[in-house]
C-alpha cells in the first residue's frame, strides 16, 4: 500500500511539471558533416531581411506564446491534418511592423499550401503587441 502511495504521489509530481509551463527545449538538429561540406556562406547580407535585435526577440516571444516548442494547437479536431498542419512553425509566414520605438505588432498568417492542404479556414493565425520590454501587450 505504501508503495503503490509513493508511486502514485512520484508519477503525479512529474505530470505536475507540465501544469506549471515546464518543458524541455529542442536541441537544434545539425546537418551531417558530408552534407554540410557544400555549403557556400554568402559575402554579404545587403539582399537578406534585416531584424533588429528587439524585432527578434518580439518575435520570439510572440512565437513562444503562440506556439510553444514541442507544443500542438488545440484545434477543432474536426480535420487532424489541418491540427498537424497549423501546429507546425513552418506553416506560418511572419509579418513584423515596428510601430515605435519600443511597441512592435507581429503577425502569424497560415500558408496551407506548405502542408499540402487546400482547406480554408477563417481564423488560423494572430497578431500579437509586443513592447520593447518583450512584453506581450495584447493578442488579436
């Protein structure tokens, strides 16, 4: 009986770190040596996408609220490939607008197509406030 207690009361605690937000993070996969060998790195960057420091981390604050690593939406469960589809990051294209200083509006915007679905749906992304802080402000 003490036992099986124990048991219970071990197995409860470790789900219970799921309750309060705590999750382990991916490690960033790497490509295998041979692969990585044809590989060219660019002279310069003048053609890529600029972010400042702060528009990344807006980003990265609003990704993690919208969707966390390791983490799935929790969909309407009427379709499961259009659940798996949204719940992938690459599924997203991302729009930021630094309205001042310090407030940056970033947007998530679904591209179906990504996933090879052809479905529509009305509400599959958000646009998040985000201060300069990297505070969310507000979520729409």
């Amino acid at each position: 009986m003490r036992r099986t207690l124990l048991a219970v009361a071990s197995l409860g605690a470790l789900s219970g770190c799921s309750f309060f937000g705590y999750y382990k993070h991916e490690k960033a996969r790497w490509a295998p040596p041979e692969q990585a060998r044809n590989i060219d790195f660019p002279d310069s960057f003048e053609t890529g996408v600029h972010l400042t420091g702060p528009m990344a981390s807006a980003m990265e604050v609003a990704m993690s609220d919208f969707l966390p690593p390791g983490g799935k939406l929790k969909g309407h469960r009427t379709d499961p490939r259009l659940d798996e589809c949204l719940s992938r990051r690459s599924t997203y294209e991302t729009f930021i607008h630094q309205a001042r200083d310090d407030l940056y509006f970033v947007r998530f915007s679904p591209v179906l197509s990504r996933c090879g679905l052809d479905v529509p749906i009305l509400d599959g992304g958000a646009v998040y406030a985000v201060d300069g802080q990297g505070q969310i402000l507000d979520v729409h």
